[in-house]
C-alpha cells in the first residue's frame, strides 16, 4: 500500500502538463508526465498548410512538450527513485517506444487529413 507521500508523488506525476505550439501557434501539444499525448489542437487555418508542414509541426510540438514534460518530470522524482536499474531502463524504454508509437499514429492521422483536405479545395477552386 502506498504511503501519502507516494500518492501525493504519484498523482503530481500523473497531473503534470506541458503545452508546447508550432506554426505560429496554430498547433498545439499537450502531454503528461508520462510523455503520452493529452490533447491535441490544430487550428483550422492550420489546415491550409501543406501536409509535410502540418506533419513537421505537430511533430514538433510534441518533442518539445514531451522534452518539457521528461525534465519537469524528473525534478519532481525523489532521489532514491533517480537510481538506474536494469528494470527502471527498460520501463523507461517501453515508455518512449509506446509514445514513438502514438506519435506515428497521429502524424499519419493527420497526414491523411491534410491530404483529404487539400483534395477538397482542389476540387471545389475546380468548379
């Protein structure tokens, strides 16, 4: 069972939130303390970016937020917790493999948005 002091620990960790932007703010990241996304914002004047731009910026926004999100996270880490171990490294490993892995996810979500959309306003400056 874990102490208050751990679950104080724990749900700092668990609260903690780092909003970065890209693209002169039109996209917006937010992530926790375990580097997953929490929310994502795109501006719809974002939209008329090309794909490869939207893509580049989202991406951006998280490395920056998941950067913000690790440091902030490891300040609030009692010592005795910052001591690598086998386990903690390959936790560690998961952790980051999992959030490349939503990342992707997300790029390619949006990617095919932007793709979509510009073939909207192909067809409809067509007519």
């Amino acid at each position: 069972m874990a102490t208050s002091d751990e679950a104080d620990f724990l749900d700092r960790f668990a609260e903690l939130r780092e909003v970065e932007a890209a693209a002169n703010g039109l996209v917006k990241v937010t992530v926790d303390g375990t580097s997953d996304l929490v929310e994502l914002v795109i501006d719809p004047r974002a939209m008329r970016l090309p794909s490869e731009e939207l893509a580049a910026a989202i991406k951006e926004a998280f490395g920056r937020a998941r950067t913000a999100a690790q440091d902030r996270a490891m300040q609030a880490v009692p010592d005795v917790l910052r001591q690598e171990t086998p386990e903690l490294t390959a936790l560690l490993k998961d952790i980051e493999a999992d959030a490349r892995g939503n990342m992707n996810e997300i790029l390619l979500a949006a990617g095919e948005l932007t793709a979509r959309l510009d073939r909207l306003m192909r067809q409809g400056t067509q007519r």
